[in-house]
C-alpha cells in the first residue's frame, strides 16, 4: 500500500540500526542498512568511511523506496505483504525476495513482481506465515548464520508479528 512505506521505512532501519563495519559480514561498511557498495551505486562516485557514517533517514529513504520499496511494488501489494517484501529486499535482496514470495506462492520465481505475483499476493490466505517460514529456511542456510543467525530470525518473528498486525 502506497501509505505505507513510511511505516515500512521505519520499521527496516529500526531493525537496521546505525553504522557497522563487520568483519563476517559480506556488505562491509553499512550505515543505516545501505552498503558502502550500494550507496556507492546510488550516488555515482566512491565513498569513504566519514560519507558512510554521515548518512541519515533523510539521505538514504530515497533510495530505500527507488531500489527496494518500488522493486517490490510496494505501493500496490497488501498491508502486511507490502512491509515482509520490502523489509526481506533490504536484507537478502530484492530479487531474491521476490522469487522466495513466488516460491511460497507456488508460482513460477522468475523474481519479476509483475501481474502474475501480485494477484497471486492479493489473493494469498497465508502468505505470511508461508513466506515467513521461507525466509527462515534461507538464513539458516548461510554460512554466516552462525554468527548473524539469531538476529536474522528475531527478526524473521517480528517482521511477521508486524505484518500481522497491519492486517486488522
């Protein structure tokens, strides 16, 4: 639902926290949830580690709703599912989120959000439970789960708390 990305941002970057530099992670410098290589991307010249730091909701929403928020369609998906997808894009990728809903919705994953998977989505009875549950299976699989894991699938639990919870 188009009203809800700003929700939906705040939601992701509550979960995103501020800057990180990790040494098991593979995005390296992030602030806000953005990578250095993405933020890299989006403004068009290198960056350095006062840019990554200096970033704020302001600089880095824009990119949020052109690179995940609008890839997933999120302004004409359903409450709940609009937040699960964009909040899934940020973390594993846009594609890869839309070819987990596919899966879930036993369609085909071609990781293109085009009239096929959003009528399906539209229709979805358990969509959120199901693509919960395949968001927790895909983490579990990473060799870093180890040491991210238990982030992830608190994460995974309030996400689909949340996304319950903009049902009623």
């Amino acid at each position: 639902m188009k009203e809800n990305f700003e929700k939906s941002l705040a939601l992701v970057l509550q979960h995103e926290g501020g800057y990180v530099h990790h040494a098991l992670d593979p995005g390296g410098r992030t602030n806000l949830g953005v990578t250095q290589r993405v933020w890299e991307e989006y403004v068009g010249h290198p960056v350095d580690e006062t840019e990554m730091r200096s970033l704020t909701r302001k600089m880095v929403a824009p990119l949020y709703k052109k690179n995940y928020w609008d890839v997933v369609c999120g302004d004409v998906l359903p409450a709940g599912s609009d937040y699960l997808l964009f909040d899934f894009a940020v973390n594993a990728g846009a594609s890869r989120a839309v070819k987990t809903a596919q899966k879930s919705l036993g369609i085909n994953a071609d990781g293109a959000l085009g009239p096929i998977t959003t009528q399906a989505l539209l229709t979805a009875k358990d969509f959120i439970r199901v693509f919960s549950a395949a968001k927790e299976t895909f983490y579990r699989g990473l060799t870093n789960f180890p040491t991210f894991g238990k982030g992830w699938l608190n994460r995974v639990e309030e996400a689909k708390k949340t996304a319950e919870g903009m049902l009623t």
